[in-house]
C-alpha cells in the first residue's frame, strides 16, 4: 500500500482591485487596454454588466459586475467574483518602497 501525503498550494501574492463601478480611471490604470467600460446600450447580453476585462488565460473579454475583483499575477488578468476572491485571498502587507 502507498502512503499519501497531503498537498496545498503555495503562497502566491497578487495585485487586485475591485471594481465599484464608479472607479473606471483605477481599472484603466491597473488593467491598461485589457479595461473597457460598458455603455449601457452595449449590455443586451447581461445588462448588469457595466465593464468589460480581456483576460490573459483565455485571451477572451469577460463582463465585469459591480463587486468583482480583477486579480493581476504577474502580467496575466482574471475577473473573479466577491466570493471566489474571498475564498483564493487574504489581505497581505504591501512591498516594500
């Protein structure tokens, strides 16, 4: 019989920022040209969407809605929900100047 060990995932640290849907300039800022603000006659696929994040993984747009977070790894971009980002994350100290 083989003996399991238990595995877990190191600690990664990243940027994010969340968006309130009053913070465009941040996102555009943090995200550059993968940050794209929704008009709202734009939004007949999800009308609660009100951005949009070209994410690195998929190479596809996915809609931002108030409350999600844009995660930076790196040079690579995910959107992911408040409850996703709570359950991945933790607040960790800001590096050093």
């Amino acid at each position: 019989m083989t003996d399991t060990t238990r595995f877990r995932p190191r600690a990664v640290e990243v940027d994010a920022i969340q968006w309130t849907g009053t913070n465009a300039a941040e996102l555009a800022e943090f995200a550059g040209s993968r940050f794209a603000k929704t008009d709202p006659e734009d939004r007949t696929d999800d009308p609660d969407s009100t951005a949009a994040l070209l994410e690195t993984e998929h190479d596809a747009w996915f809609d931002l809605h108030v409350g999600d977070w844009v995660v930076r790894r790196c040079s690579a971009f995910e959107v992911l929900g408040e409850e996703e980002f709570a359950d991945r994350y933790e607040p960790a100290p800001l590096p050093a100047a």
